[in-house]
C-alpha cells in the first residue's frame, strides 16, 4: 500500500519481493506510475505478505532508500521477471529498470486465526544428497553420471521436472545436455546467455536463483498483457514460444554447476505446485550440481585409442552395406548446423564433429573414431582453446541422435574410441546442396 503526500492510499500488486539482508528489502522498478510518485514523495510503504501455503501473514512497513539499477540484487531481480516475461510474451514491456531498496521500519503480524500450520518436509533432503553423492562418485563415464543424477533428482530428492544446461563460453549460450520430467527431452536445445531466464543469471551470478510463486506473477504479466493488447500495443507483445520447460510452472529454482574455479554451466528445476522449493533446496542441489560440474568436467573419454576397454569385435562398414535409401545430411559450414532430411538436428561443435565423421565413414569405409583424432582437428571443429568440453559434445551428440531416431546414431566402444552406426548408405551436402567433402 502506498500513500500520497495529502494522505490519500493506493493499492497495488507487486510482481515480487527480494529480501536484500536483514534490514533490507528490494521491489522491483519497471513503470513510471502513481504508485511510484507516492514512493518518491512520501517515502513511506506498507506492504502485506502472506505465506501461501499456511496463510499467516505480516504487514512490513518500508522506508525508500535509492533505486539501485545495477549489482547482484538488481541481477536477481532481472531474471525473475524475465522468466514471468517469458511466459507471458511480454519481454519488450516487462523489463526491470531498477531495484527500489527499502529499510524495514516494523514487522506486524496479521489476523493469524485462520493460518494453518507448517507443512512437512516432501523428503529428507541430507540423506537423499548423500546417496545421489555415493552414486555419482561411482560413475565411470559422464552418460552413466548424467543418467544418475537425472534419477536421483526423481528418486531421491523428489524433483519430477529438471534440465541439465551446458554453458558454451565461445559463443555466450547455454545448451541442454539432458532433461527429466517432459515429453520433448529436448537435448541440444539453445538459448543465448542473455535470454535464459533463471539459469542465465545463476550461471552469470555463480549463485542460485530461486522463484516461489510464479503463477501468481504470470497471472499478473498476462493481465497487463491484455491491457497492452486493448491499448494497441500489439508490436510490444509477442506470442510465447515455448521452450524446454513446463509451459507453466509455478515455481522454479536455478543453480550453477561449477567445478575447479569455473562454471560448466546450470541446473534447471521446476514444479507444477507454488512454493515447492526452499533455501533447503537451494544447499541441497548446490552439492549434487558440484559433484556433477565435477564429473562433466574430469571424466571426458580419454585419449588412449589404441587400448579398448573390452575387445571390439569386428563390423561391416558403413560403405559395405548394400544399397538403399541414402541417409542424407546436409551441413551447413557458416554455423555447423546439421539437418538429417529436411529435420533440423543440431549445430556448433556437435555439428562440426558429426559432419567430419561422417564425411570420413564416406570416404574411407571406416565407421571408428577416437576423440584423439577429433582433437588434432580442433581448429577445424571449433574447439574453445579455454576448455574443449569435447566428452561432452559428443554425450550431447549421441543422446540427441538417439532421441530423433533418424536412422543414424554414436556409441563409445572403448577409451576414447567411438563407432559411428547408420540403417543405410550416407550422403552429406553442402548447405547448398552440393556433395561436400
């Protein structure tokens, strides 16, 4: 609630409130309005917050500071209300343009007889952290890693709806590695670091980022939605176009995967119930991300291609098979992007890994690969010199051809060797559609 300088109240909804410290609270800036004129003049606000689950509430009593329109506090607002932004296809209204900070003057609680008790834990948070760390610490390649982390999110933590997102330090974007929980898995997906919501700002922050009450908040951002629509202002508003994801979650939390000083990049967890996480959430899922940061970033096959783990019995070749149907692929050069058919499939160095290795089962018949090969064409494939990732890249490669069953897929068949399996006969164009290679 807020006051105007000869005395007269106005009420308005806010998106969200963030606690700064003990002292001190943050609501977020984004319109020139009346509410904002009382705030200046007056300095004065009283603002009334209700536990959604119990129903107890507290009446706070503010006083404005400063509008702060850069720094942490500034970043975390930024992407929460970029995620409601997001799904409500009002990025180009919904934009943060400051952090208003306010003293916490009083705390007086409301008319507490119809408030309901605290709710029980859904697990026990600790104990499902230390099996999940037990199982990871047993994982001798990163698909078993990301496989048991996925399910131990589910099993033991009780999270139904998670994405493992992978940062690409060259080209600023994050990309999923693996999902839990949806009917598109959705690996390969890509979204500049700009753009990616909660994920985005744990990874830039290199701290979580948790949202309690998103539909509450997405309600709001689509009523002002309609308001813009009525007023003519269609060119501001966009049709929500959906990403990997619940297509409307009720609250989320990001966390970044970091490991040996870096960050690899963000874990993404979702809920279809208000309030589902909490600071608990938050500790917890910070642990098992560092053990999986970890993994990503110590177990990428390695280079000893002449020393299998297992024999490696002999198979026809690619070019052996007899005549069919060719698989064909077209590969785009500007940006390594790979369509099997006319079906986008992926882009970047997974691209690039893929074309060449189909480009040499062409050329010679030989359907094995060794990432020591791979890495001595680095320049080629569009390596980062700061850290390769390429174990990873290739689990992204082979989870995403799996997913999209084209016919074509990778296995690892030793250290640091690979085979590379078709239903038929290759072909590979340019972007142009001329032969290449």
């Amino acid at each position: 609630m807020f006051v105007s300088e000869d005395g007269v109240p106005h009420v308005n909804y806010l998106l969200h409130v963030e606690v700064v410290d003990d002292e001190h609270v943050a609501l977020t800036f984004q319109f020139a309005s009346r509410s904002r004129d009382n705030v200046l003049a007056t300095r004065r606000v009283a603002l009334c917050v209700e536990d959604p689950l119990g129903g107890a509430g507290v009446v706070v009593r503010l006083d404005y500071l400063r509008t702060d329109t850069e720094g942490p506090v500034v970043e975390r607002l930024r992407a929460k209300v970029a995620a409601v932004a997001g799904h409500a296809g009002m990025e180009k209204m919904f934009k943060l343009r400051g952090a208003d900070v306010y003293r916490v003057e009083a705390v007086e609680a409301m008319d507490q007889r119809h408030a309901l008790g605290s709710m029980a834990s859904r697990c026990d948070l600790t104990a499902g952290v230390r099996r999940m760390g037990e199982a990871l610490a047993e994982a001798a390649d990163m698909s078993t890693l990301l496989r048991v982390f996925l399910a131990g999110l589910k099993d033991e933590l009780l999270i139904e709806h998670s994405i493992v997102w992978v940062l690409d330090e060259e080209r600023q974007g994050l990309y999923s590695l693996g999902s839990l929980g949806y009917d598109q898995p959705g690996t390969g997906a890509e979204l500049p670091l700009a753009e990616a919501g909660l994920a985005g700002v744990a990874v830039r922050e290199r701290g979580p980022v948790r949202i309690g009450q998103m539909s509450t908040m997405v309600d709001r951002a689509l009523m002002q939605r309609e308001r813009a629509t009525q007023r003519g202002l269609d060119a501001a508003v966009r049709r929500p176009i959906p990403l990997p994801g619940l297509a409307r979650p009720r609250s989320q939390i990001a966390v970044p995967l970091r490991a040996r000083g870096r960050t690899v990049g963000a874990l993404l967890v979702e809920s279809d119930q208000s309030q589902f996480f909490s600071y608990d959430d938050e500790d917890a899922l910070a642990a098992v991300g560092a053990a999986l940061a970890l993994g990503l970033a110590m177990l990428p096959a390695a280079d000893v291609p002449d020393v299998p783990d297992e024999p490696v019995a002999p198979a026809p070749s690619v070019a052996a098979q007899p005549p069919g149907q060719p698989l064909r692929i077209r590969h785009y050069a500007r940006d390594h992007s790979v369509f099997i058919g006319n079906e986008y499939l992926i882009r970047g160095v997974a691209g690039a890994i893929l074309a060449r290795v189909v480009r040499q089962c062409i050329a010679t018949g030989n359907e094995f690969f060794t990432t020591r090969e791979l890495r001595l064409a680095g320049d080629d494939l569009r390596l980062p010199d700061v850290q390769d990732n390429l174990g990873v890249r290739l689990l992204l490669l082979e989870r995403r051809l799996a997913e999209r069953d084209f016919g074509l897929r990778i296995e690892r068949v030793g250290r640091g060797r690979y085979r590379l399996l078709a239903n038929g006969p290759l072909q590979i164009v340019a972007g142009d559609g001329a032969p290449a290679g």
